[in-house]
C-alpha cells in the first residue's frame, strides 16, 4: 500500500476508463432503487413519526424563508432535517435522532465535525479579540505561511469569503497576467455559482441552459470541455486561439463535482502541459479535495505545479469565511502593491470582502490545518473511504444491482442511478428535452434513496456522495455497510419511461 501521507493509495488509483464505463452501463439500464412500498414505511414509520420537530421547524420557516433552508444540501426529501448538533462523525437532530455523518458539511472537516483542539482556540480567540476586525491579525499571517509551506505552488495567498469569490478572483488574475480573455472550465464541474462561471454545470454539454437568472451574453467568453478528453481540451484551445485565446483553464483536479466523472491522472497531467502550450493559466479547483487528498492537495498527489489553486471551507476550518485564492508569485502579485517583480506597474485584480480573512476563520483554518498534518488525517480518512467502498461493492453485487460504486480515497460516490452522467450533444438537439427529462427523473429516484439512507441513520450528500474523515474507525465503516445493505435489500425495479432512441 502506497498511501505516503495521502488519502488515495497511489498504487491502487481508480482506472477512470472502467468506472465510466461502468457509469456508461447503469444509464442504459431500467433505474433500480428504493421500491414504492419500502419509501411509504420510511416516510410512516420515521419521518412522519420520529422527525417532528424537524418538519414542524422547517414548515414554519418556509414563512421566512425560501423552501425553508438556506443551503442547497439541505434540501432532502421529504423535508429537511434540522439538525442540533454535530461532532465527530455523527449528527444529532432536533428530535434526538443520531445519524452517522457521510455529509461533512460538503467536505471540509476531514478531522470530523467540531474537532475540540479547532473549538478550544476558537473560542480562546473570541475571548481576546472577536470575530472580526476589519484590519490585520497574527492567524491571518499563520495561516498564509502554513499553506505555502505545505503547497509548493502556492507561493502567496489570498483568504476570500468563499470558493465561489476565489473562483472569480483567480479568472480576473488569469485575464490581466496573459491578457487573453477566455475561460475554460471542465463540463459538469462546478466553480461557484458567480456568472460567468455558472455555464456547463452539473452535466457536461448544459452549457448555460441550467444557469437560470443569468443572461447568455455573460458566457461570452466562458466555454467547456468533456472530462477526461485532452483531445477536445485541445480542439477548444486552438479554436479560442482564433477570438482572444484561453486565459485560464479551470480543473476539478478528480474530476467534475468531486469525481462524479472520474479522471485519470495521465488527463490531468496533461491538462497542465496544454495550458503551457496555449499561453493559458491552469487553475486547480482543490475546494473539496484540499487538504482531503493530502496536506500537498490533489496537486501534490498528481505532481502537478498549477499557476492558480482555489481553496474553500477547508482554510476557514468549517467556519464562516471560507475562500482562498494561491499561487506563484508572478500570478499573485495582480492582487499586490500593483508592480511585478522588477518594479513595472501592473494593472491590480478587482478583489475585496470585508469578511476575508477574519481572525476567526484564519484562527479555525490555521489549527485546523496544522491538526490535520499532526494527525495524519487524509491517510486515515482515505483507508475508511476504501474500506466504505469495498463493503458497498460486495453489498451490490450480493443484490445483484446495477449501482456503481468507486472512490477517490475519502471521497466515495454511490452512484445509484446516473443522474449526472448523461451529457447533451448538441449536435443531436433532438435529444436534448429527454436527456432532461430523464435526469429529472433520476434525480427523483436519488432524493428516494436518500431519504432511505437517512431513515437508517445515515446523512450523505444527495444520496450519491459520502465523505469519509479521520473520526471514522473501522467498526463504524462495517456499521455503516449494514445499514447501506438494508436499504439495497428493499432495491427493485422501477417503472420508469426509458427512451432507448438516447443510446443510438
């Protein structure tokens, strides 16, 4: 096992090529998942009877509130679950219902939910200084230094209020340091949800047509290329060569939305010869896998040298004002004193936040950090996450469905119905309206299976993506394999419409 300190045995990577086709496999195929029968008792039996409190919550904040919640991944069928507290690797809800906890708030806490040595200087910090000053504080240095230590090609950094912001900043800092005016991002990855970057989301090929509330005209300069096909990464290149050439290409460095299309390593390695080759800055997107596949980043693990990296919830520790922008130094200095590294004035960023780098999210992401190199966390929740998915495999195949399960160390994905593995080819505009209709459908059948996950006491993100942290042993991972195979033994056939006319 050659895991070196990483969250993904380096001997072992996922062949990308097979799990796709395994994924090209399962949306052929009849949808299989919770049968009608079996989602009524959950519905009775648990949400109606022991989650109250929730529903009662939630209904009453619908007044005030649009849907009831303000974060996307709380929107979970049949309604959302409040939840009181969180530690470790479990999550406790407002009726006192306790749930392993595979969400990790969408990633960052790699140590686990509210980690007491992140708290306890939190709440030191509180005591002296408070949450935010709006002028320069000692962890905001510490935290810097930390992470161009530990990140070769993060020379400087920027903290920002959210990886959305630092997703903007980094295509502003690409546009003045090549003066080229293109954006390319991977299809189906998803960079924050600002304008410009909300184009090719969620499946590769949507370009804007999911991008509700946002004009055409601002995707102008924003294009997308399939996952895992330098070819088509190229072929995109060399025809923006001819209308202001690529100023940056953005990269989910396992691939769009945290791997849900996996790539190999040889894709993204290659990716960083192509920008070089194009005059293009390359952008590593490591929101999610920062300091989850290992203190270096997915970078680190891939030996790949990015000109940009965007950072997220990780460097705030969990805690508001999670964002960062890093990179060489000849990139990063269009965020400076506005001169290079000979003194010539340069053109500087627009970039601000009032709440970037407050004492409070650079005292939480400092410790947290530094906690998760001392404790050799990524390794730890890595070996879970295989453990995770082996148990998930087996389970499968005892049930003989056709679900997909595969991770990226302690990103784990059970990919129960495909839903985000359609594309649109919009040479075949014929089929567009029912790749839509069909991952509506499959979406449906996602939020099914996991409002049964959740009624066996297990949270995940839309039923599809589990991560795993260091607080995990591995008689909670064989705990939670059991509680997954209850649900896949109430599994069937469901009558859905599948137009076969996609498949030719």
């Amino acid at each position: 096992m050659a895991y070196n300190g990483y969250a993904i045995d380096a001997d072992h990577y996922l062949d990308a090529g097979a799990v796709t086709r395994k994924l090209d496999a399962l949306i052929r195929k009849p949808v299989y998942s919770i049968k009608p029968e079996y989602l009524r008792e959950y519905e009775q039996e648990y949400f109606d009877k022991k989650c109250q409190k929730s529903k009662e919550m939630t209904d009453e904040a619908k007044n005030v509130i649009p849907g009831g919640v303000e974060h996307n991944l709380a929107f979970n069928y049949p309604f959302p679950i409040a939840i009181a507290k969180a530690e470790g690797n479990r999550m406790v809800d407002v009726d006192g219902n306790e749930y392993f906890d595979l969400l990790q708030a969408g990633g960052p806490t790699v140590l686990g939910s509210n980690p007491p040595e992140v708290r306890d200087a939190v709440i030191d910090l509180l005591k002296t200084c408070g949450p935010s000053t709006g002028l320069f504080h000692e962890y905001e240095y510490k935290l810097a230094k930390k992470i161009t230590e530990l990140i070769p090609s993060v020379e400087m950094i920027r903290f920002l209020g959210s990886g959305t912001e630092a997703c903007m900043c980094a295509e502003r800092i690409a546009r003045l340091k090549t003066g080229k005016k293109n954006i390319l991002k991977m299809g189906g990855g998803y960079h924050g949800w600002s304008d410009m970057l909300a184009y090719g989301i969620r499946i590769p090929g949507t370009k804007g047509i999911l991008s509700h509330g946002v004009p055409s005209y601002c995707f102008a300069h924003t294009d997308e290329y399939f996952p895992n096909d330098l070819e088509d990464l190229e072929r995109k290149l060399k025809l923006h060569q001819l209308d202001g050439g690529t100023a940056a290409i953005f990269v989910e460095p396992v691939g769009p939305e945290s791997g849900t299309r996996p790539v190999s390593r040889e894709f993204i390695q290659g990716t960083e010869r192509l920008a070089h080759k194009y005059g293009a800055l390359l952008v590593f997107d490591e929101v999610v896998t920062g300091f989850r596949i290992g203190v270096h980043g997915a970078q680190g693990f891939f030996n790949v040298n990015p000109d940009l990296t965007v950072f997220g919830k990780v460097v705030a520790g969990g805690y508001p004002g999670a964002g960062a922008v890093g990179g060489h130094k000849d990139c990063m200095a269009y965020l400076g004193a506005g001169l290079d590294n000979q003194g010539k004035k340069l053109h500087k960023a627009m970039c601000g936040g009032t709440l970037s780098a407050t004492p409070l999210s650079t005292c939480a992401g400092y410790h947290m950090i530094c906690a998760i190199e001392r404790e050799n966390a990524c390794e730890k929740a890595g070996r879970m996450g295989d453990r995770l998915t082996k148990g998930l495999q087996e389970s499968i195949r005892r049930h003989n469905l056709p679900f997909v399960a595969f991770n990226q160390g302690s990103i784990c994905h059970l990919d129960t119905v495909g839903t985000m593995h359609f594309c649109i080819d919009w040479g075949k505009l014929w089929k567009v309206p029912e790749v839509l209709k069909q991952t509506g459908i499959r979406q449906t059948e996602m939020e099914h299976m996991g409002a049964a996950y959740m009624a066996e006491g297990i949270i995940t993100l839309a039923g599809s993506r589990l991560y795993t942290s260091a607080a995990y042993t591995e008689e909670d991972i064989d705990e939670l394999i059991r509680r997954f195979d209850r649900v896949f033994s109430r599994c069937g056939k469901i009558d859905t419409e599948i137009d076969k006319k996609l498949w030719k």
